[in-house]
C-alpha cells in the first residue's frame, strides 16, 4: 500500500505532515477569525453605510421641503408685495386726485376772491367817480344859479321871526 520508494507516497505524507502542523498550529481557526473579524469589520460598514445613506436620505427630503417651504414663502411674499405695491400705488393716484382736486379748490377761490375785489374795487372807483362828477355837476349848477335876494331877504328875517 504505501510504497516509501515512490515520490507520491511522500508528496501525500508531507502534505498529511502539512496539514496537520496546520491544525496543530491553530491556523484554519485563526483564518476562520481573521475571516470572522473580516466579515464583522465589513458588516459594520456595511451597516454604518446603510446609517449613513438613511441619514443622507432623510436630510436630503428635509432639504427638499424646506425648499419648497422656502419657494412657497417666497411666492407668498412676492405676492403680499404685489398687493402692497398696488396698494400704494392706488393710495398715491388717490393723494394725487385729492392735492390736484384741493389746489384746483384754491385756485378757484383764489380766482373768485380776486374776482370779488376787483369787482369791489370797480365799484369803488365807480362810485368815488360818480360821486366826484355829481359834486362837480352840482358845483357848477350852484356856480351857475344867481342868487336870489327874495331867499336872501327870506334868510335873514329868520332869526328876528324866531325870537
């Protein structure tokens, strides 16, 4: 059966020789630890990447909703500024109309009030030049009628019939 003169024979035996040093040696348990160690080594990362993916995820939605909560806001904001620019813009044609429609008021009144008092002073001057012809006419009338020495002899009985 076993043949020591044949190069297989040994080539078995040292193998046999070979792998029981192995074992003797403890080498396939610390192999099957190294591996152990290995595969935990790579379970935890494997483990701590799916954590981190997970993490990423949820930050990466948290992210896109307060993106669109942001893009809402910002529509809502753009929109209350429209509206508030608009608003402005009626309340300051409204100031407008009213300052126009106020200093057209005053210029009316100013207009009438110097209407009124050009009028005034027409019929002032009117009146002085009227009054001034008719004391000229009368002056001249006067001027022009003799005296009458019945109304003078008149005049001065009336002391003496008095008493």
């Amino acid at each position: 059966m076993f043949n020591l003169a044949d190069a297989e024979t040994w080539v078995r035996i040292a193998l046999v020789l070979f792998f029981l040093i192995l074992i003797v040696a403890k080498v396939p348990g610390k192999v099957w630890g190294s591996l152990g160690d290995t595969g935990k080594a790579v379970r935890a990362e494997l483990d701590e990447a799916v954590r981190i993916r997970q993490e990423a995820t949820d930050l990466l939605n948290t992210i896109k909703a307060q993106r669109v909560a942001a893009e809402q806001k910002a529509r809502e904001l753009i929109a209350l500024a429209e509206e508030e620019a608009a608003r402005l813009s009626k309340e300051a044609r409204e100031k407008l109309a009213e300052s126009i429609q106020r200093r057209e008021e005053l210029a009316e009144r100013k207009i009438a009030q110097a209407e009124a008092k050009a009028t005034a002073d027409v019929k002032a001057a009117a009146a002085d030049l009227a009054a001034q012809l008719a004391e000229s006419i009368l002056a001249d009338r006067i001027a022009k009628t003799t005296n009458d020495p019945l109304v003078d002899k008149a005049i001065r009985q009336i002391p003496g019939r008095l008493n």
